[in-house]
C-alpha cells in the first residue's frame, strides 16, 4: 500500500501519459487489467487558459484516481491552469506538472525539460500550484539535460521541498529523447533519499522489467507506457510478480484481437468513426505485433484505403485463424511524446 497525497494505491503500476494513446477510452480499457491510477495526456496551461476544447483531453469518468498532467514554463498559469481543470473536472485525484517532455515544441516554451535546467522553477511550479488547487501534486522529470548535467537529484530536493506527493523519474536524459536504453541503475536505492514516493519509468516491456527496476530503486511505483501500448496485460503480468513471484504466460492471439476490438469499439464510441480510425491505424498494430505475419497486419491496418470496417474483419480474421498462438515478447513499440 502506498499513497499519493491522501489517495490510497494498493497494486503498483501506474499508467502512464502518452499523447495521442491516453485518453479517456484508453484509461477505461487498462483499468481492468489493474492498473493503481493513471495520468492523462499532457495538456498545455495556457491552451487551457485559452481553449475549452483541451479539457476534452482529460474527461475522466474513470474509476481509478486519475492525474490530470499539465505542462507550461510559468507556475502562475500552471496554478491558474490546474485550478480551471479542476473546476471542469471536480473528481479528479492529482495534478501532475510535465518537467520530462523533450519535445522541441515543448521545450521552446521553456516547459517539460526544459525546466530541469532551473531546478528552483520546478519547485516553485510545485508551490504554485498546491496552494492555487489544495490538491495532491506531482511531477514527472528526467535524469537532466543531457548525460553530463544529470541533475536530477537537485530537481528532487526543490520538488520536495516545495510539497511534491509524488515524483516520476523517466530514466534517461532529455537529450536521449527516446533513444538508447533507460538507466534504471542510476537511480539506485533512490527512494532511500527522497520522503515521498517514487515512481520509476523507462523502458518498461516486460515484468520483469518493472521489477528489476523497483528492485534497483526501491521505489514505490511503477509506470508503464509505451510497452503496454497493444500489451495491456503487462500491467496484469506485473502485480502478479510482485504480488506472487509468479509469472503469468503472455496472452494468445486470440485474446489480443478480442482486447482490440473491445477498445476500437470503446474509442469509435467516445470519439466517432472519423478520429477513432485514426487513432486504431496507430493502436491495432501493436496488439497484432509478437504474432506470425504481423509485419503484413501492419501494412494492412495503416493503409490509407483501410476503413473501421475491413480493419475489424482483418482482426477477426487473424482472431480465428492464429488464436490459439501465444503471443511472443516484444522489448519495444513507438514512442511516446509526453514524458
């Protein structure tokens, strides 16, 4: 058991944000395969400030605590930003400030990581918006910069001080961006040194992953993102290892191309045909990836010709004739643009 704030977190993993994959259908969908809490896409204070349609983004209607993550270079707007998101969404549990993104469009703002490089701005982001909202507060960095200005540890004192609940750390440096390997081993025993959890990211494709990296940090949470993009049954795989010491076998086929359905059916729901296309070209591949032909199930799903249509008769097609075949493991798919 473990806590944000005053919310109270029994399993360990936390879904992470990803632009354009978290949304509200997405987060529904991965509660059941029990993930402790999740954090919206990451939304712009000032696009928040100054268009309705970004509250869109973080419609929760979930049942697990949910994160609303913002991102911004200025504390006031971010505390004006997180106010207006709690006014449009009450039953929210967090705000998470974004201090990781190396997008370039992020960090021309002077948001995401660029904000590591003025560790006292982070704190008083923090601050700023724990006494605008009276709400738990967390933020999701990077080691640093770049390899030789890793800093995080400066980042984690202001953080703290300022009244952190939480704090993610993506185990790379902003310069990597989303290359190379995360380095789990520089945050060795890390929780020792910080009074409030630690969430630890990066790299996170299996369960044993998830636990080699709790192990090393000693931290209080895990986050999964782009490996359980089409493999949501990681986050399963990782309570019960942690739970058990068990392994539980990957999925069949079968169930992946039920798991997709099931989410293109909850995504045209939320979002109309037009954009759920759009977003399945990108998600439905990932649940097909690990099995036979898969590189032909690709092409197929992201053909500009492939319509809802055709895509769910390529999955049950794949559905009946592979089902039975388990799944093989996969160390990677796209990359996310949020932390």
């Amino acid at each position: 058991m473990w806590s944000i704030g005053d919310l109270r977190l029994e399993d360990r993993v936390v879904l992470g944000p990803m632009s354009g994959y978290t949304t509200r259908a997405y987060r529904r969908f991965m509660e059941r395969f029990g993930v402790a809490t999740s954090v919206t896409e990451m939304v712009s204070a000032q696009g928040l400030m100054h268009n309705p349609w970004e509250s869109e983004r973080f419609v929760l209607a979930s049942d697990s605590p949910t994160g609303i993550q913002i991102f911004g270079g200025d504390p006031e707007v971010l505390a004006s930003a997180a106010v207006r998101a709690i006014d449009m969404e009450p039953s929210a549990g967090y705000i998470d400030i974004n201090m990781g993104c190396p997008v370039r469009k992020v960090v021309s703002r002077g948001a995401g990581s660029a904000m590591l490089s003025d560790p006292a701005l982070c704190g008083r982001a923090v601050r700023a918006v724990k006494d605008a909202t009276g709400m738990p507060v967390t933020a999701k960095i990077r080691l640093g910069e770049t390899k030789a200005g890793m800093n995080f540890r400066e980042v984690l004192d202001e953080l703290v001080r300022a009244g952190a609940d939480a704090v993610t750390v993506h185990a790379r440096t902003a310069s990597q961006r989303y290359a190379g390997s995360a380095d789990h081993t520089i945050l060795r025993d890390l929780q020792s040194e910080i009074p409030v959890p630690l969430i630890v990211s990066g790299d996170i494709y299996t369960a044993e992953d998830a636990k080699a990296a709790l192990d090393i940090s000693g931290a209080a949470g895990v986050m999964v993102a782009r490996g359980g993009v089409g493999n949501p049954f990681l986050v399963t795989q990782i309570n019960r290892l942690l739970r058990t010491g068990d392994l539980l076998p990957n999925p069949t086929v079968g169930q992946q191309a039920e798991w997709c359905l099931e989410l293109m059916d909850a995504v045209i729901e939320e979002s109309g045909e037009r954009i759920a296309l759009g977003r399945m070209r990108s998600l439905a591949p990932k649940f097909l990836s690990g099995c036979r032909y898969s590189r032909d199930y690709r092409r197929a799903l992201t053909d500009g010709d492939t319509d809802l249509d055709s895509m769910r008769s390529l999955i049950e097609r794949v559905r009946n004739e592979m089902g039975d075949a388990v799944v093989r493991p996969r160390n990677g798919c796209a990359p996310d643009q949020s932390d």
